[in-house]
C-alpha cells in the first residue's frame, strides 16, 4: 500500500512540471508564515519553549524567530529587529535563493560564479558574536527576545 | 537575465591581474580557466535554516563547510570544493533529522507545556 503510494507520488512528481519543487516551498513557507501572522507567538502557551533554550538555560541564535517572523509579517520593522536581527537579515537572502532557484528550474543556467568565502565567514563571526553579545546582560536588552 | 555569450573560438581573454597560483595539476578542469565549470552547491540557505530553526551547533558546521566550498573554489581546489559540498550537505541533514527528532520527543515528553510562561522561541 505504502509502496505504492510512493510509487503513484514519484510518478506524479516526475510527470509535473520542473518548477513544481520550489512553487510547493513556497506554498508551504507561506502557509507557515501566514501561521505565525495569525497565532501570535508573544502570547503565553502558543508555541513550545525553543529545546536549547530550555536544555541550556541560554539563547541561542534562533530564539525570537518566530516572535520577529510575526513582527515582519505585520510590517513592524522594529519589533522584528527588537526579536531577532538574524532573521531580518536571513528572511531576503532566504528570499532571494528561493528566486534563485525558481529561475534555475525555469532554465536560467546554472552560476559560474560564486559569492566571496569572506563573506561566509563574516556571516559565521557575526552569528557566533551575536550568540555571545545577546547572552551578556549589558547586551540584553538590544540584543534578545 | 539572458545567457552569457560564449566567447570567440580560441580567443578567451587573460583574466586581469594575471592567473592564480595553484592552479597546476588541474589539467582535466580546464588548464588556464580558474574558474571551468559549475560550482558545486555550498547549502548555505539549509544552513541558515537549521541555524535559526535551533539545531546551532551542526547549523554552525554547515556554514563553516559552506564557506569552504567558496574558498576552495575560488583557491582553484576544485576537488576540495566539491567535497566540502558534500560534507555541508550531510552536516545540513544530520541537522534537520537531528532538530526533528529531538523536537518531537521535547513536544511528546511534556516538557515544552508545563515550562514556558511565555513563548520563547
């Protein structure tokens, strides 16, 4: 029954168009967002408590995503900002790949060219500094959720 | 957004400020060409994900790996970049498995509701 049904699904998957991959990522990430817009995650008993920061008594580089994600979602900047700046930042890079990938599946041909490795590393220093600065008191308020 | 134009048979130009060093012993590759090919995937937008979806420390390896793919490519290490590619993407699944698996026994076990005042994530 399973085996079939896989089978059924992978013929239909390879029957549909080549677009089909990212249109259904998107679909899903918009219904996930519209989630987030509408069960306001500021509110008590909504949403679990993040697992790391539960284990580890810290925040960790996500937490106040769903809170910020909210925020954007009703255009305040702000607020997000006050959240998470990491999801700011991620949310049109995150964007802008998923066009990426969009345009590759409609034919654009593959880059020969790829972003500078500095640029990598400076992400992972300023995810790894941000981890750190929003855990020291001084920091707090700018910094964390 | 169209095609980059092959250039005219035989005559590709000297890339400017002359060749990188390293680039000997990839004769397959291309020779002369320091960047022949397609770039092999970094992950670098699953790495973000499991990095703000909470698995940090593989999200961290991820992205250390996806840098790697960069610079290697870049170094003319064509081979190294692709195995750096492959490394980022097991580093991104184990992620994911990993942040799943622990969310539904963090969400099954009871914990996540008789914890939080408030959300927290």
């Amino acid at each position: 029954m399973l085996t079939t049904l896989t089978e059924h699904l992978t013929h239909v998957a390879t029957r549909a168009a080549p677009y089909w991959r990212p249109v259904a990522v998107g679909v899903t990430a918009l219904g996930a967002v519209a989630l987030v817009a509408t069960v306001d995650p500021h509110e008590a008993g909504h949403y679990p408590t993040c697992p790391s920061l539960f284990i580890t008594g810290f925040w960790c580089p996500g937490c106040g995503s769903l809170r910020a994600l909210h925020s954007l979602a009703h255009g305040d900047l702000v607020g997000a900002l006050g959240m998470n700046i990491l999801v700011v930042v991620a949310v049109p890079y995150l964007l802008w790949r998923w066009g990426g990938w969009l345009a590759a599946t409609l034919g654009r041909p593959p880059r020969r060219r790829l972003a500078p490795a500095w640029a990598i590393w400076l992400l992972l220093g300023g995810i790894l500094a941000f981890t750190v600065a929003r855990n020291i008191p001084m920091f707090g308020p700018l910094l964390a959720p | 957004m169209s095609a980059i134009p092959p250039p005219p048979n035989g005559s590709y130009p000297p890339p400017p400020g002359g060749l990188p060093p390293g680039n000997g012993g990839y004769g397959e590759y291309g020779g002369m060409q320091p960047n022949f090919g397609t770039p092999p995937n970094n992950y670098l937008v699953w790495a973000i994900l499991t990095t703000i979806l909470c698995c940090l420390p593989f999200g961290i390896v991820s992205i250390i790996k996806a840098a790697e793919v960069n610079s290697k490519w870049a170094g003319g290490d064509f081979a190294g970049a692709y195995a750096s590619s492959a490394a980022a993407k097991k580093w991104a699944t184990v992620s994911a498995i990993v942040g799943v698996v622990v969310g539904v026994i963090y969400v099954a076990s009871g914990l996540a509701t008789t914890t939080g005042s408030f959300s927290q994530f």
